[in-house]
C-alpha cells in the first residue's frame, strides 16, 4: 500500500510530541514493508525553498517545503499578537501550501494519507484530499481546530477567547473543512469526546488507538546510592504545564526527596531561583533522548502536573516504557494511561496539597513504587509501534 504522510512539522524540525509520533508511524509503517512518504515544512532558505524538495531519510522519501507565510511555524514566538494572527488567517486558507502538496500527491498517487496537525502546512489539507479522491486519515494531537493554540488551561474552558473564536466563525470552519475525513484516529477517549461535544466528525468513523511508543529492548536500573525520593519532570517550563508549583510542593515536602526538572521555556529563569533556594531542586536544561533514558533510569517516580487539557502526553508513554510510574493530574488524556496504583498514581488537578500528601505517603511506601516499576512496561504493551501499526494497517486496509 501507497501512504502518505502530511505533518506540519517533522523531526528533525520539532515543537511537541505530535512529529514524533508521525516519525514512528512512518518508520514503522515502513518496516511494515509498507510504501511511505512523508510532506512537511522547513524554515525559509531562499526562494528555492518554496518548491518542494524531495531527500530520502532512513529510507523514507521526505518532502520539505517553506509553505508562503510571514514567518515560519517554530518562530511564532518572535512576534507580537497582531503578526501571529495575521499568519494564522493566511495559514487556514494558504493556497501556495495546497497546490505545493496537490503537485507531490499527484505525482505520488496514495492510497490514503494520514494526516496530523497542520497549523503552519494550511488547513485546506482536507478539501485537497477530498477534490482529489484520496482516502483521509486523521489523526488527533490536541485541541487546535477549537482553540488555534491547542492549549486550553483548566479553569478557562468557557473564556472570552473561547467565546470570539465561536462568534468569529473558527470552529464552524474548522467543522467544515474537517467534514470530508474518512476516519478519525484519537490517541484518548477524552479528546474524541471533546471533540463530538463541539460537534466536530459527527458522521465519521473513529477509533481510539494509544499513540505508538518505541519500548527499550531492555530497561537497566541505575543503582545509584540515595535516601531521598527521586522525581523527574521532563517538558516545557511554562505556566500550563505545572512546574512552577511542582518545585513549590517539593520545597514544601517534609520527608527526604529530589526533583530534576528536564526542558526549557519561558519561566527558566524563575524556577532557577527556586533551585538555588532549594538544592533538592535540580535543573538539567534540554538533554538528548539517551541522556533523558539514562536519567529515566535513575528516577524513582516521573511527575505530570499539567494544568492543561492535553491529549495523551508522550511523555507518560516514555516513563511506563522505561519502567517508572508515573503521577499526573486529572485532566485530559494522561489518566487513561494510568491504573491508579498499579502503574501510577492520580491527583485532583491544581490541588497542590493533595500531590504534597501524595508524594509523602510514596517516600514511606516505597514497596508500592518498586511494584508499580514492575508491571509499567507491560501495562503500555499495546502501545508499541508494532501492535499500533498493526492496528492501522487494518484500518488503512478497510479504506483503501
């Protein structure tokens, strides 16, 4: 079978976790013996980046190209609101972007292409799949095509901004530009739900599959003399995700415990002056994915405290494969990952006194945590790239 690939970015061009999962799925489908190419953006190199450009990476022919726009996806950060807003307009209707990849798909003629998120490749992806006659496969990372960030923090499900995008015709657009997807694929329950709720893919098939995880063939335990329980948090430092009061629980804790913070962003700087107040408080800056298994190794407990809605955080996936369990707040898909004392442990979102109480009774219990290590690995089985491609290969195939 012919696919292809559409992801607004792609490894080695990365923000989340979305490109990475597009990464496994093409390297998996692939190892499948299956057909596959990949389209995707990159950064502005001249005028000759704005015709696709084909190279082969690991055996999967790779289309790159820089979509016609006020700045590259990855430098939206650089500009003030009223720039970003004016990319988003052109980025929903970005008629450059549709006859770049019109021109790669005919050329290419898929049985079916797999599409993810798409904020800075155009949202006309769909009409595009739909005039030429290709099966569409969509599959969910976050709350974009309701909220243009993706990001929706507990507490300001219903705000002002919630409220304009409805008024200012967003969603209905979004609705309809995504009516013509032939499956819908969500890594959680919840963000299908979320979703439906806003009536979105009302009269499409769906299905649920756990995003796919590499599992390490073998997962080694550092040894490492301590007292203390060690916890690691490993994404960005801003203000949805938790961090700032994760250090303040710790600082609080009244039993032996360690926190190592993996990542960068924003608020670095503020959690640094934490740390210095507070050695129990470690920070490592961005590391490699060996430095990161080498320091899953080593930790007896990875923390999520996000405020936010997300879907399935990679991140979960990483620590169960590795043979850590897991604490996360209840919000959004990470507790679909996580049997609470079996594999992990869940805490009632912002109530910071509640993961206090929690962290305290763990540090006295450790046998609970050397029983969770145990069975992390196996609680996640269905979520390997060969069980997941499994899985989509059989949807693909009802389809084609």
């Amino acid at each position: 079978m012919k696919i292809g690939i559409i992801s607004n970015l792609y490894p080695p061009f990365v923000r989340g976790g979305a490109e990475v999962i597009a990464r496994t799925m093409a390297q998996g489908l692939s190892e499948r013996l299956q057909h596959v190419f990949v389209v995707s953006t990159q950064p502005f190199e001249g005028m000759r980046s704005l015709i696709p450009r084909e190279r082969v990476d690991d055996g999967i022919k790779i289309y790159r190209f820089f979509p016609l726009n006020l700045y590259f996806y990855l430098s939206d950060y650089r500009f003030p609101l009223v720039i970003r807003a004016l990319w988003r307009c052109i980025d929903m209707l970005n008629l450059h972007s549709y006859y770049c990849v019109r021109r790669i798909l005919v050329k290419e003629r898929p049985d079916v292409v797999i599409t993810h998120n798409l904020t800075g490749i155009g949202f006309l992806m769909p009409v595009l799949l739909h005039r030429l006659g290709i099966r569409h496969v969509h599959v969910l990372h976050d709350v974009q095509l309701v909220e243009p960030s993706g990001i929706i923090l507990h507490g300001h499900e219903f705000g002002l901004r919630h409220f304009f995008l409805r008024c200012a015709g967003y969603h209905a657009l979004m609705r309809k530009l995504f009516s013509t997807v032939s499956v819908v694929i969500s890594p959680s329950k919840f963000l299908l739900d979320f979703y439906r709720r806003h009536r979105f893919f009302e009269a499409v098939e769906s299905k649920i599959m756990t995003n796919p995880i590499r599992m390490p063939a073998t997962v080694p335990r550092r040894q490492v003399p301590h007292d203390e329980l060690r916890l690691l948090y490993i994404g960005q430092l801003t203000p949805g995700k938790g961090i700032m009061r994760l250090a303040d629980v710790v600082r609080s804790t009244r039993v032996p415990v360690s926190l190592a913070v993996i990542g960068s962003g924003p608020l670095l700087l503020q959690l640094r002056k934490k740390a210095e107040e507070d050695p129990r408080i470690t920070l490592l800056g961005w590391r490699t994915h060996a430095d990161v298994e080498l320091k899953l190794s080593e930790s007896d407990i990875v923390v999520v405290p996000t405020l936010c809605y997300d879907n399935s955080p990679t991140v979960v996936l990483e620590a169960l494969s590795h043979g850590v369990p897991v604490i996360a707040s209840d919000i959004g898909g990470a507790k679909e990952l996580i049997r609470v004392g079996t594999n992990g442990w869940i805490f009632p979102v912002e109530q910071w006194s509640e993961l206090q109480r929690l962290i305290e009774w763990l540090a006295a219990h450790r046998d609970e945590i050397r029983r969770a290590a145990a069975v992390a690995r196996s609680s996640i089985e269905n979520a390997s790239v060969a069980e997941y491609c499994s899985r989509l290969l059989t949807v693909l195939e009802a389809y084609r």
